[in-house]
C-alpha cells in the first residue's frame, strides 16, 4: 500500500486552517459556519476562520480527496435547511493522524533540547 | 419555528457581501460555494439569533474585507498561473515555451527586436540627455535652496542684469535669503610659459563659495577685492590645474596679460556657472549704471522663491524712489537656479522627448502589426493547442510573454545603441545648450528604460494576446463564423495602418516645419560676409595692472594695425570692439540734437561700438551713405558712423548726414557726435530679431578696453597664422593673443533650432521608414491572402494592371484615413513647436498637404508592390499551393 501512504505523505505538512477543519469534521459533518465556531470554541476564541480562508482550504481538500460534500444530511430534519455539509473522508483521518504524529516528534525534540519552556531549568 | 425579522442592516450587509464576492473570486471558484460562502456571512452576521449591533458589524466588514482581499487575490492568481501547485513555477515555463516559438521564428523574431531596439533605444537616450540636463540636481549642497536673481524690466518685459551697488543694496536689506552673489562671466587669456589659454573667467566675491557651499579643494578662496582695483589672485578650476603644470596655491599665473597670484584649486567638478576654469575677485564698481551683473542666492530656511522675489521686488521699488529714473517699473526675478539655467534647452528637450515618444508607438504598432500577421499563420497550431486543452487565459499568457520576451531583447540590444545616440546627441548640440553635463546611463536612466520597455511590451502585446486568446475561444467553440472573424481582423489591420500613418504624418509635419524655419534663417542676411575673415580677441591691460586708458588703447590699436598690414599675405587687417558676432556689448541711452529733450529711460536705446578704420570692408558690412571711419578722426571734432536702423530711428524723415548725437545729458558739457556716414545693419540682437542701432566711434574716442583684431588674407601661406599673432603681440609687452579664429565659426545661425530642427528630422524618418515598413508588412499580408483570388481572376483573364489599381485603391482608405488625422493632429500640436518657428505658421497648409501627398503616395506605393507581386505569380502554381 505504497501508493496510499504516498499520498498521505503528499498532503504533510498540511496548514493550519486544513488541519482545523479536519480536527472540526472529526466527530461530526459541519457546513462552513459549524466548523468556523467549532474552531472558535476549541480555541478558545484564538483563530477565527473567515469564509474565504475557509472555503479555500476546503476546495483545496475536496481536490486531494481529504474531505468531500456529505452525502447524507447528519439530521433528516435539516434537509430544508440550503446548506451544504462537509465531512471527513478515510483518506482524511489518515492524514490527520499522520500530521499529529509529526507534530507530536517535533514536540518530543523540542522538549530534549529543553525549548519548550526557555524560563524553566 | 418562527424567526424575528432580519434588521435592514443586515440585509443590506449580506446583498452587498453577495455582490463583493463575485468581483474578489474568480467564477470557477464561485461555482457552487458562493451561496454557502453567502450564508456563512448572514450567520455570523446574526450569530445565534442575536444580530450584531453597527460596531459589531463593522469590525466584522473590516475582517470580511481583508479576507476578500486576501484570498479572493490569492484565487485569482492561482486561476492566471493555471493549475500547477505555487503560482509562480509556471512563470519558468511560460517563459521557455515563448522563447522556443520565438527562436524558432528568428526572421519575425530579428525584425520584432530590432523595431524594439530603435524604439527604446531612442527613447533612452533622448532620456538620458533630458535627465542630465534637466533632472539631475545641481551638484552644489542643498541644490534646490539655490535660485537665481535678476532685474527684471518692465518695459522691456526682460531680464536685465545688475549693476554692484544694486545688489549690495539687495543684499543688505533683504530678509529670506542667507546669501547673495553678484558674478559675471567673460573670456580671458591666461598665459603660462609658451601657451596662452583662451578660457571662460567668473568674476565674484568671495561670497559666491559661501552661497554654493563649496570650499577648495586646496588653499583658500581670496578675500573681498578692495573698492575700485581689481584684486589680483585668482582660484582655478581642477580641469585648468590639470592641465596647466604648475598651478598650485602660491602659483602666478598671467591673466590678460596681468600677474596674479593663486590662492586655491577647486574640487573636480565644480566650474560654476558652467564651464568655468577661474574665479577672480569681482570689481566693486561703484557706478549704479554700470551693469553686467548676474546673481545667485540660496533661500533662507522656510523661505520660498516667490516670498523671496516679493521681498527683493519692495526693496527695487524703494531703490527706484531713493534714485528717480534708473528702476522705472522694475521688478526682482527669483527663480530657481537649475530652470533659470535651462531655461532654452527645456522646451526643444521636452519637444524631443515626445518625438521619440510617438517613434516608439510607431514602433510597437509595428510589431503588433508583424505579431498579428504571425499569428493569423500560426492559426492552426493555436487550434491544436486549444484541442489539448490549453485554456484561453494561458494562450493570452503566451502571447504576452512573447511580447515581454521580445521587449526585453529589444531593449537589451537598444542600451548600447542608446549610449551611442546620447553621445552623439550631446556632441551635435550647440556649445552650452547642454551644460556641459557629462551624459551618461545612470539608474534613473535605466529605470527609465525598463518602464519604457514594460510599456512596450504591454503595447505591442496586449492586442495580439488578445486576440489570440479571443481566437482560441472561437476555436474551442467549433465557431464556423470565419467571416466575420475575418472582418473583424481586417478592420483591426486598417486600423492599424491608419494609426501609424496618422502620427508619422504628424512627426513629418513637424519636421517640416522646422526645416522650414532652417532655410528660412539660412536667408535671413546677417549685415556683413564672415568669408575668410578670422578674429583674434585680445584684452588690454595696463602693465601695472590697472584698466588700460582709453589713449593707450587707441595707441595699441593702431599700432597692431599697422604691424598687421604690413605682414606679407594679408590682405585687410582692422579692430573692433564688439564684432559682428556679439561679445563685449555696450549699449546706453542717445538723445538726437534738436529732439525734445525726453526723460533718460524714454530715449532710444542704442549699442555703441568702437572700430578702426578699413573696418567694414575687412568684414563686408555696405557703406550706405557718406564714409567710413579714417585714422585722421582719432583727433578733432568727435565722429562716428551710424546703421541705419539707428539713422531711421532718430531721423525718420531727415538725412542723419550732418546731423549730431549724445549718451549723456543734453547740457552744455555733452559731447555730441557727428553722423559722417550710415552703414548697413548687423544682426547684432539674435538672428530672428530686429537689429539694435548702432554708432560706430574711433578707438579712443570712449571707453573700450576690448579689442578684436579682424584679419583676412592668404591663409594658405605657411606660417601666416603665426606670424599675424606676433604682429599683434610685438605691438605691445604682456599682450596675450590667444587664438585666430575663423569669424565664421562665431556665427550662429539659430544653432538651438538647428539642434531641434536634426532631431526632429531624424526621428521624423525614423517614424517615416518605420510606418512604411508596417504599412508595407500588414497590406502586403492582406494582399497574401488573397493571392488565391487574385490568382484565379488573372488565370480566367483579368488585367493585372486593373487588380492592382483595386487592391491600392483598398489599402489607400485606412492610409488617407491616418493622412487626415495625422495633420489634424499636428495641426493641433502645433502649439509645441511655435516657438522654435521663424517665418512660417505652425499651420502652414503647404507643409500639411505635402506631407500627407508623401505619406499617401508611400502607402500607395506600399500597396502597390505586393499586389503586383501577386498578380505576376503564375496563376497555375497559386491555385496548386493552396
């Protein structure tokens, strides 16, 4: 399966504002205004995505197949309601979990060369 | 659930967002996400059913609009670099696919370059003679601080200069300047061992360096002249210290045959006003009408030139009260230094610069021209290309960068062609037209060369992507409507025609004129014949160092003269104070005997001039009436000879044979002069203006300390030249003569119009051999494509002759077309050359209509060829070629 890492390894590193979206369509398909307060809330009010930031990134991750128009609306209910919704496809929890690992080796060289915290010992 | 009614504020803020975003995102990007991207806005617009307030909304517009900005940008760059992962890697191999069609097409290529090249070539170095001559600053401290004073005289309405005690009043009493110099520059002999140098001297206070800001580069400056000596030292320039060995501080040195002592060298550089190789101490003259001065001042901080000019123009005023008569309706002029000093060269340089101007988009129309011609043969290609998907936006690109490519080449090729005109340019001007600026391609220039090229680029390009890209999109959509795509480029080609047409016939208009004018001052009789005549300026001093007198310049005179005369081979020999062609002038105010006796400034105006005898058959100027000057009037009663203009003048209607005259006061102790002959005219006052009067008086008779010895004789003869110097020199100790100059090297036949006259002309061909050529090119394409046509119609036996009275009576409609507007045009601009005329209208109907007959028979004759061309061709292989 070369040819599947390859492809998730293509997509490392991925921005920021990819790597909200993804972290906000982990649990839950979201159209944009969902996955723009979700950020807004896991942060704490730090990043704010705007629309076109926002609506970019996503047509950059429909393209490579990490994210794609939800087929099934998560609540029958808000049918007709004209939104689109999103939803992270299998391609795109691997790349997800592929970027955390990496970051997650960088924090680890951080702290061993005791840059994490400057003020400390 | 029901919800509450959207406030209009909102509404307003989402239909405005909606209308936004399809201007900040490119359509393909819009295609299905603007209404949700619309939605968005609406819900953080009303977030949570609790609309925002107005400063709620409005931080949310300032975010809504950066992120417009930025990433609807982004989009847009991201959809005209194509698809590819960064924006600019396309860059690279747009460039290299334009590159490889074009060296592919090397003829199309080398034509397109080097049309270029001429363009941006001659707009380069037109530019670099404006930037040096009317850009680069002064090279003094704070150059723009610096201005010039003048006297300004009403009745006149000219500059006049100023006399010492003028500008010392000036200087004391005036508030926003923090320094001001009198200066005046004339011709000196410097002498050092065996050579005797011919160089411009400025004669100034000490304060001029304190006003410019310059210090020597050794020794000092010397100290203020003492009141009516002159001071004897001197500070030279680096160019003379370099050339003449020995001139250090503490050096002597002969100047106009009176020692002088250096006190220091300039730094290279610097030889201000312009061409200066020494500054003496100025004379305090202390004679108010005694003029001749210039000045420069350098503004006190937070002053400005016209607060300046009001201050000095209330002190004039005063002075005219304090002394009744010498200031009447006289003003102070202060403008700044560097306009005051280009004042003549700006309007023929700008005039340049917009000829050149016109020669590029000659040029740029001719390689779209030739562009637009390839690209119609390359119809197919673009079709496959189309059909393997190229999109329309990378088409254009391609064409674009082909025009960029092809810009850059020809202005590469074109810096050092450009480099070569400027010189050439600098070297034809006429001496001190330029100021002596050294030309040269400094980053301004390049910079300058770059836009140029860009514009290019952009000119000649932008058309042909165009149309390419409009073309590929016809191909995408299988459009059978050839037809009037055709049309539509046949209408484009005959625009194309008649545009450049139109502005060659306005360069060639212009240039008409001009040359014109050139003949026109050819004709205009200058009052005497330079022939073979040659001049030797000499200046006479005293041995001790003071003014010489009037007597001991009479005695010097005369014996010069008879030492001349007696040199074998030549032929005439005489003096003059001013001669024929301007120097020293003198001209002062003269009251008719028997007149009414007018106020001072009233009376004519005349130019008083000192001669030897045999002086105007040496140099040609007609005796009209009576005789001329002999050795005999040195003594006895006070003679002279008149010019008519001054004969007319004061005598309208009476014979001036007889008749008496004086400069000063009509009072018992005048000293009147009797008219014993008229003389023709001199042009004295410029070529194109009316002659000054003129009263010729024996040496000795006045106060003229200059003296040109005028000689004609048989050049030919080995060691004439020298031996004529010695005559002069051995005439009196310490006399300097510096050099024997051919008169006809003095006269300026309107050197400055001339200068404008060339350039215009050149540039005019320029355009002229380039309009033809795009004629030429785009007719004879048209015609190309119709060889077929043509080919059949002689094969079933029409005449040629009749074909090709069609085909130019087709290409001669865009060309009459460009005839009319181009001399509308030039009729318009007319204006710009006004001043540069002399006899002849800026609309003279002559010019206008031979030049459009030139242009049109051109075309014709442009059209003509290639149709005959075609219709010759065996009609046999035409129809088998195609």
């Amino acid at each position: 399966m070369s040819d599947a890492s390859d492809t998730v390894e293509s997509a490392l590193p991925l921005s920021w504002v990819e790597f909200h979206v993804l972290l906000a369509l982990a649990s839950e398909p979201l159209h944009g205004y969902g996955i723009m307060l979700d950020t807004e809330e896991r942060t704490g009010g730090r990043v704010t995505l705007e629309p076109g930031n926002l609506y970019r990134a996503l047509k950059r991750m429909q393209e490579r197949g990490m994210v794609e128009r939800a087929e099934r609306l998560p609540e029958p209910a808000l049918e007709n309601e004209r939104r689109r919704y999103y939803c992270i496809t299998e391609l795109g929890r691997r790349v997800a979990a592929a970027e955390t690992r990496r970051m997650e080796e960088l924090v680890e060289m951080s702290h061993a060369r005791r840059l994490a915290d400057p003020e400390g010992a | 659930m029901s919800r509450a009614p959207t406030p209009l504020r909102i509404r307003l803020s989402v239909a405005l967002y909606r209308r936004l975003l399809r201007v900040a995102f490119p359509p393909s990007f819009l295609e299905g996400r603007s209404q949700e991207m619309v939605e968005m806005f609406r819900d953080r617009a009303t977030g949570g059913g609790r609309p925002r307030g107005a400063p709620g909304l409005a931080s949310l517009w300032v975010r809504t609009l950066a992120d417009l900005a930025r990433h609807g940008g982004a989009e847009w760059m991201g959809e005209l670099t194509g698809p590819g992962p960064a924006p600019f890697s396309g860059l690279g191999s747009d460039v290299r696919q334009a590159a490889r069609a074009l060296v592919a097409d090397r003829s199309f290529t080398a034509v397109a370059v080097a049309t270029l090249a001429l363009g941006v070539g001659a707009n380069t170095a037109v530019f670099s003679v404006v930037d040096a001559t009317l850009l680069r600053p002064l090279p003094y401290p704070e150059p723009d601080r610096l201005v010039a004073v003048s006297r300004w005289d009403g009745p006149s309405a000219a500059r006049a200069s100023f006399s010492y005690p003028d500008v010392a009043d000036l200087a004391t009493a005036q508030s926003t300047l923090e320094g001001l110099a009198p200066y005046s520059e004339r011709w000196v002999t410097v002498q050092a061992g065996e050579v005797d140098l011919s160089l411009k001297a400025t004669a100034a206070p000490p304060e001029l360096f304190r006003v410019l800001r310059v210090a020597p580069a050794s020794g000092r400056v010397y100290d203020e002249a003492p009141p009516e000596r002159p001071g004897l030292f001197a500070v030279v320039s680096a160019r003379v210290a370099a050339s003449l060995p020995g001139l250090a501080p503490g050096a002597a040195v002969r100047i106009d045959g009176t020692t002088h002592t250096v006190t220091g060298v300039m730094p290279s550089g610097f030889d201000f006003p312009d061409g200066t190789g020494l500054w003496i101490p100025l004379e305090r003259d202390s004679q108010r009408n005694s003029h001749g001065l210039a000045a420069v001042g350098r503004l006190a901080p937070g002053a400005t030139a016209a607060r300046a000019e009001g201050d000095l123009s209330r002190i004039v005023q005063a002075l005219e009260e304090r002394y009744p008569g010498r200031y009447v309706q006289n003003r102070a002029r202060v403008e700044p230094l560097r306009e005051y000093f280009t004042e003549t060269a700006r309007p023929i340089l700008l005039l340049l610069l917009g000829t050149v101007a016109v020669v590029l988009v000659i040029a740029c129309v001719n390689v779209t021209a030739l562009t637009l011609v390839r690209a119609a043969a390359r119809r197919d290609d673009l079709h496959v290309r189309v059909a393997l998907g190229a999109s329309r936006a990378r088409i254009g690109r391609l064409a674009l960068m082909e025009s960029v490519l092809v810009a850059a080449a020809g202005a590469f090729v074109g810096l050092p062609v450009a480099a070569w005109a400027a010189r050439a340019l600098a070297a034809l001007a006429p001496a001190g037209f330029l100021r002596d600026q050294p030309v040269r391609l400094d980053p301004r220039v390049l910079g300058f060369t770059l836009l140029v090229a860009a514009g290019a680029a952009v000119l000649a390009g932008l058309l042909p992507a165009l149309c390419a890209a409009r073309t590929a999109s016809l191909a995408a959509t299988a459009s059978r409507s050839r037809v009037s795509h055709d049309r539509r480029t046949g209408l484009l080609r005959s625009g194309l025609v008649a545009g450049e047409v139109a502005l060659a016939v306005m360069l060639l208009a212009g240039a008409g004129l001009l040359a014109r004018t050139l003949v026109n001052l050819q004709r205009v009789p200058l009052g005497y014949e330079p022939g073979t005549v040659r001049a030797m300026p000499v200046a006479v001093r005293d041995p001790g160092g003071g003014e010489a007198s009037n007597a001991d310049v009479a005695i010097f005179v005369n014996r010069a003269r008879e030492r001349l005369l007696g040199v074998p081979g030549v032929t005439a020999a005489a003096a003059v104070f001013t001669p024929p062609t301007g120097g020293i002038i003198w001209r002062t105010r003269v009251h008719a005997e028997g007149a009414p006796v007018q106020p001072r400034p009233d009376r004519y105006l005349a130019q008083f001039n000192a001669a030897t005898a045999g002086y105007f058959e040496a140099v040609g100027i007609p005796l009209v009436r009576g005789r001329a000057l002999v050795d005999g009037d040195r003594e006895g009663t006070m003679v002279g000879v008149v010019s008519e203009t001054f004969a007319r003048t004061l005598w309208p209607d009476q014979e001036a044979l007889g008749r008496r005259f004086t400069n000063g006061e009509p009072d018992q102790d005048a000293t009147w002069v009797t008219v014993v002959g008229v003389v023709g005219d001199v042009r004295n006052d410029g070529l194109t203006d009316e002659p000054v009067g003129e009263a010729y008086l024996p040496y000795g008779r006045g106060p003229f300390a200059n003296v040109t010895f005028i000689v004609d004789g048989n050049w030919d003869l080995p060691g004439l030249t020298a031996n004529v110097r010695e005559a002069v020199r051995g005439a009196q100790d310490g006399v300097a003569v510096p050099a024997v100059v051919p008169l006809s090297q003095w006269v300026d036949r309107g050197g400055r119009t001339r200068f404008g006259a060339l350039l215009v002309g050149i540039f005019a061909g320029l355009a002229l051999l380039l309009a033809t050529v795009g004629v030429y090119g785009l007719v004879g394409y048209a015609v190309a494509r119709r060889r077929r046509e043509l080919g059949l119609r002689v094969a079933l036996g029409a005449r040629p002759a009749g074909l090709v009275r069609i085909a130019v009576r087709e290409g001669l409609g865009p060309a009459t077309l460009g005839s009319v507007v181009g001399i509308a045009l030039a009729l318009a601009g007319g204006r710009a050359i006004e001043h540069l005329l002399y006899g002849i209208d800026a609309t003279d109907p002559l010019t206008m209509a031979s030049v459009a007959l030139l242009l049109l028979c051109v075309a014709a004759a442009a059209t003509a060829a290639p149709a005959a061309r075609a219709t010759r061709a065996d009609p046999m292989a035409v129809l088998r070629s195609e």
